[in-house]
C-alpha cells in the first residue's frame, strides 16, 4: 500500500507479514494516524485526529472526517473536490458540524506526498461488479426483480431498487429465496424479463425452481455473488467455492450456462450475453461474482450502448406450426416460444413431464425424446462460448477463472517470459480446445483459485482427463493478489 489510513491500531496485524498472507505494509507504505494511537511504524504521519475533533464537535466519531482531510491534502487533492465528496457523502443532518472538521484536518501540516494527475475522466464510470450487473440488466430491459438480501449480492438489489421509479423495474423483495426463485420463473413465463441476486446460502434455497426452469424450459438469470462457506461463513469476505455447487445445482439433468466476470466491465457484457443466451436457448443463466467484484469500486470506460443488440427470441407468425406447441420437437433442441397473450393460442407448461403441447404424459418414448431434446442444446451453446484470454509467454501456464484475473494479469506481466496465463470467464459449458493446447505446451501447469479444493482444476480434469498437480489455493476469505501468488511461485521454485 502507497497511503494507509487505519483508524485503529488493531487493524494491523492484518496488514503486516508473519499473519498467513502477504504484507501490504512495506518500507515506503505512509502510514496516516491519530497520534495517540500507538501506532509507530516506518513512514508514519500523526495528526490530533480525536482531540481536535472532539473538540471542534463534541463527538470523536467524527475523526474519520479530519484524516480524510488529511489524506485529501497528502495526496494533492483540491480542498474543493474534497469538500464536495464530504456534501455528497455526508448526511444533512451532520454535514454543516463536519465541515469544519474536514477543513482543519486538511490544514493539519503533514508534507504532500503525491500529487494525483488531473485528469480529464468524462468517459468513464466509478463502479463495481454489481453495480454493473444492474445496469446492464436494465439495458437488457429487465422490468421484474425478486430476491432476499443477502451479502454480498445485495448490491445488484439495492441498484436496481434506486432505479425502478426511473425506468419502470418492479423490485420485489421477496420473504425468502425460494418465493423469489419461483417469482422469477413465474415472470418469466409471462414474457417479463427478470433478474434474481443472491449469495451461496440464497442460492441453496433457489435449486428447486432452477430445476423447474429446466424442465419447463423458462429463461430465467441469477446472479450468485459467491463468498465463503459453508452455512454462514464469513459473509463480508471473499471465495471462489460455488463453482461445483452451481454447476450441479437442481435435481435432473439439463442444460445452463455459468459465466464468471473477470472484471467490472467484463460484468456487464456478460450480464448481456447471459440474457441473450438464456433467452436464445431457453434455459437458465448464472452469473458467478464474488464479494471482491460485488463491493470493488474501479474505473471503466462507459458502457457502448450503440452496439447492444438483444433479441427476446420469440416466435413470430409462420415461424411455428399451428395449433401452437410449446415443447415442439425441432433439430437444434430448441422449440418456438410464445408467451401467454402473445398470440390467441394457449401457453401450456408443466412441471411433469410433457408432451409437445405441454400436457403432463407417462409415456417412456415421449420422455426419450423431451430428455434428449432438452440436453440438445448444449451443443450450439457450446459454440457460443469464447476462448479463454491468454497472457504472455512464459513455461509455467497459470490457469484462473473470474475475479482472479486482477491478481494473474498484474503478476504475469511483470514476468512475461516465465510465466504464461490462461483464464476463463465463461465456465459452463467448458470450451476445452485453447486450453488442451496450452496445457501441453507447458512445462508445468498451475491453478490459482480462492478456494480449498481446487473446483475448476476438478471441472478441466472431468472435461479433458488433464489432471493440474500443482495448485495455488486461497482460502481465507481475503482475495488474491500478486505479492500472495508470486511467494507461493517462490516456494514451488517457478521463479
């Protein structure tokens, strides 16, 4: 870290070395403080943080105000910009008693040690994956959204719920997860795009109505902002650990699609191709963030919004027999799909097994042929799929899938000749080709997960029979980062 600013001397045990993970406190790290806090390290800047604002306000909780002042100053940072992000963020109500408590903490003479580029950023966005997700599903023109919070996929709730009056979304919150799933599943049916967010223990309530999407062959998008399990966990930190749970997920067998974001941005072009693909093959799509995507606020570039084509994929007039059956059997798998009202003729779903039209039958042939309908369409989904992003060009392949990417991107280009990345953000189906072929190229192959068991090494070696011995897993809750995989490279002796 350049700056940090703890606001207790508790805090740093979980930012130095010798405590399981990488140090983040390092010799040119500023330390920004209260100066009776204790804390004396290398770098240090002590300010009166407490005293002068107890008594400027009467109340010490008002301190964070004073050393983001402080901060504001080291960096370079306008006394301007820095009272105008405190009336933005600030409640009325004790806005006009921080002021003055933000102007003397700027006051405050510590040296500036960075002076930020000013520059001119009217073409970006500050957002997170959620906030991401949300937008793009708007764009996709959701206009039904169900779910119960829950950390860390809340944040696509609480987005969508501050933009339903602007652009006429429904955001029900539902009693549990279950009422939600069905909802969605309900909506849909009725032709109203959707969109569900949850976490793992959400999800684990949600496998009945995926199964009924499966079977009644209902588009329906859930996002699962992953964190650590089982149960409870550590619901405000960070895994990769749903992967086999999703992937699985719903008794029976039918087709889905997983996609995992690398980024922000990648988010949201993936929130877009998952309505396109759940709605193209009438099947559910599911969008795997974690607490780091879900809560990272970053800078990325506007969304291009001219390029978005999203079709619903109904049928039209002439393009299905009459009278009208909903569950045709047709070459790709995939029937003419109308939706109640479209058309004089009646939409017939059913949860039993059905017939073409959609009314419950028992006979044997007829459920060969349906089961073997549903699951044809796995084939063209795969087509669908891109190829994984390759970095580098090093003998040691690291392999990673969604938010790892950060931590592979920045490492592998500061060792672009030993090291060779290869990372997925679309997982489910696999597409297996680029990654055979970089396999065997490689003098030793990695995989980086936040994870314990290794869940997408397991996913390439049930899809390809190549099995990845060496493995960097993290576990903890925190997230990924260069410094922790370039010491776990150093152990293996990689470099």
């Amino acid at each position: 870290m350049d700056l940090f600013v703890p606001l207790a001397s508790s805090v740093l045990p979980y930012h130095l070395a010798g405590n399981g993970h990488e140090a983040e406190i390092g010799p040119s790290t500023r330390v920004l403080c209260d100066s009776k806090s204790g804390i004396d390290l290398p770098g240090t800047v002590l300010v009166p943080a407490v005293e002068r604002t107890t008594a400027l306000t009467g109340d010490a909780r008002a301190a964070n105000v004073f050393l983001f002042g402080a901060m504001c100053h080291m960096l370079g940072i306008p006394l301007e910009a820095a009272a105008g992000a405190t009336r933005k963020v600030l409640p009325a109500k004790i806005l006009e008693k921080n002021l003055p408590v933000l102007l003397e903490g700027y006051g405050q003479p510590v040296m500036e040690a960075w002076s930020l580029p000013q520059r001119k950023l009217d073409h970006h966005l500050l957002a997170n994956a959620s906030q991401a997700i949300g937008a793009a599903a708007i764009i996709a023109g959701v206009k039904f959204y169900s779910g119960y919070p829950m950390t860390p996929g809340s944040g696509v709730m609480n987005y969508l719920a501050a933009h339903a009056e602007q652009y006429g979304i429904v955001v029900e919150q539902a009693e549990d997860e279950i009422a939600a799933a069905n909802m969605a599943v309900g909506a849909s049916y009725a032709g109203v795009r959707q969109m569900v967010s949850t976490s793992g223990g959400g999800f684990a309530l949600m496998v009945e109505a995926l199964s009924m999407a499966g079977m009644t062959e209902t588009p329906i998008v859930i996002v699962d902002a992953q964190r650590p399990a089982p149960a409870t966990g550590l619901p405000t930190r960070t895994e990769q650990g749903d992967l086999w749970f999703v992937l699985q997920a719903g008794h029976g067998e039918f087709v889905r699609y997983l996609s995992a974001p690398r980024t922000a941005e990648d988010a949201f072009d993936l929130t877009l191709k998952a309505y396109e693909l759940s709605s193209k093959y009438q099947i559910p799509a599911i969008i795997l963030s974690d607490q780091q995507l879900a809560d990272t606020l970053v800078t990325v570039p506007r969304w291009e919004l001219g390029e978005v084509r999203l079709d619903r994929h109904l049928a039209v007039p002439g393009s299905y027999q009459e009278p009208y059956q909903r569950y045709a059997l047709t070459p790709s798998g995939v029937s003419p799909r109308l939706v109640p009202l479209q058309t004089d003729w009646p939409v017939i779903a059913d949860t039993d097994e059905h017939d073409e039209s959609g009314h419950l039958t028992e006979d044997l042939d007829n459920r060969e042929r349906m089961v073997a309908k549903r699951l044809h369409r796995q084939r063209d989904l795969l087509r669908e799929m891109e190829e994984p992003l390759v970095l580098g060009n090093g003998p040691t392949l690291l392999v990673g899938w969604g938010s790892s990417f950060g931590a592979l991107e920045e490492l592998v280009l500061e060792h672009p000749t030993d090291l060779r990345l290869l990372h997925f953000n679309e997982v489910w189906p696999l597409k297996t080709d680029r990654l055979i072929v970089e396999m065997e190229r490689a003098r030793l192959v990695v995989a980086v997960e936040n994870n314990a068991t290794a869940q997408f090494a397991q996913l390439i070696a049930r899809e390809t029979r190549k099995h990845i011995e060496q493995t960097i897993l993290r576990y903890d809750g925190r997230p990924l980062s260069a410094a922790y995989i370039e010491r776990r490279l150093h152990d293996l002796e990689v470099i």
